[in-house]
C-alpha cells in the first residue's frame, strides 16, 4: 500500500490581502495558529500539510495557500477570557503596564483590555482596582516589538 502525500499549504495570505472562494476553513486557538509545520484538517473534511518556512502566528482572517491554489481560510477559535475595566482610564494604563511587565498576551479595545483567563493576573488586577468579567471570544493579542508573530521575548532585561 502506497502512502498518499497530502497536499501542502505553503503561504500565508493575510486578512484583507485575497480574494476568492475558500475549499474550507480551519478554526484555531491562539496556540495552535503560532505554527510553521503541521497536519491540518479543514472543517469541511480537507486535510493538507502547513508546511511553511519559519514558524508564525496565523490570524484570523488570513488564508492558507494550498498548493493547487485552494484557499482555507483561517479563523480564530473562542477562548476562555478575562475581560478587564477600570473606573479611570488611568487605572487601566497601570493595569496594562503591570500586564505588560509579566510578558502576557494582552488584546487592548477602547476601554477594556483581554488577557487569558489566570487567577492569579485576575487577583492582581482587582488588587489594581480593576473589574474582572469572563467571556468567550476569539483572542488576537497584540504581536509585540520585539517580534514579529508576537511570540518569544527576545530583548534581555533585568525584572526587579
């Protein structure tokens, strides 16, 4: 029995960027649209190879190119968050720094910020003064300075 090679998704097209039909569509978590080389199976049953040359985040709304020319469009799976309020806009500004130095995914809206659920950020946080609200929604994190798919921390620093 042969062994049948699975057809290869080797471009990302980002959200805005294409046009046209998709063959079908994959829902990801935020972890698991942070790759570069894995077996995929579309919703509606197509199975292919990511098959790209350096590991990135995929976000929602962009298409993988199938080498054939299919297109499957990818889109952000519900997670598990904490939605986070504050009183005052400056409130919110010391809650978002405290965030950002302990280098979590954070998506920052007009006035709330949403990070993963973590009850330990979330104590903290009403520490601050904030609200805590969960919610399911898709997260899409800011992608950071200091790289480009929004993963790794690679700047050196000292945390007092």
């Amino acid at each position: 029995m042969t062994k049948q090679t699975l057809p290869r998704a080797t471009v990302v097209l980002g959200a805005g960027a294409w046009t046209g039909a998709v063959a079908d569509t994959v829902v990801l978590d935020l972890d698991a649209r942070h790759r570069r080389r894995i077996v995929m199976r579309g919703a509606a049953g197509l199975e292919f190879l990511l098959d790209l040359p350096q590991a990135r985040r995929i976000k929602h709304g962009d298409a993988l190119v199938v080498e054939d020319g299919r297109l499957v469009a990818v889109v952000a799976a519900p997670e598990p968050l904490a939605a986070i309020h504050c009183p005052a806009r400056d409130q919110l500004v010391r809650v978002a720094w405290h965030i950002g130095n302990r280098h979590l995914p954070v998506m920052i809206d007009v006035d709330r910020l949403l990070i993963r659920q973590d009850h330990v950020i979330e104590d903290m946080v009403r520490g601050l003064g904030g609200v805590v609200t969960h919610l399911e929604a898709p997260f899409e994190p800011e992608g950071g300075a200091y790289s480009a798919g929004g993963h790794g921390h690679h700047h050196h620093h000292h945390h007092d």
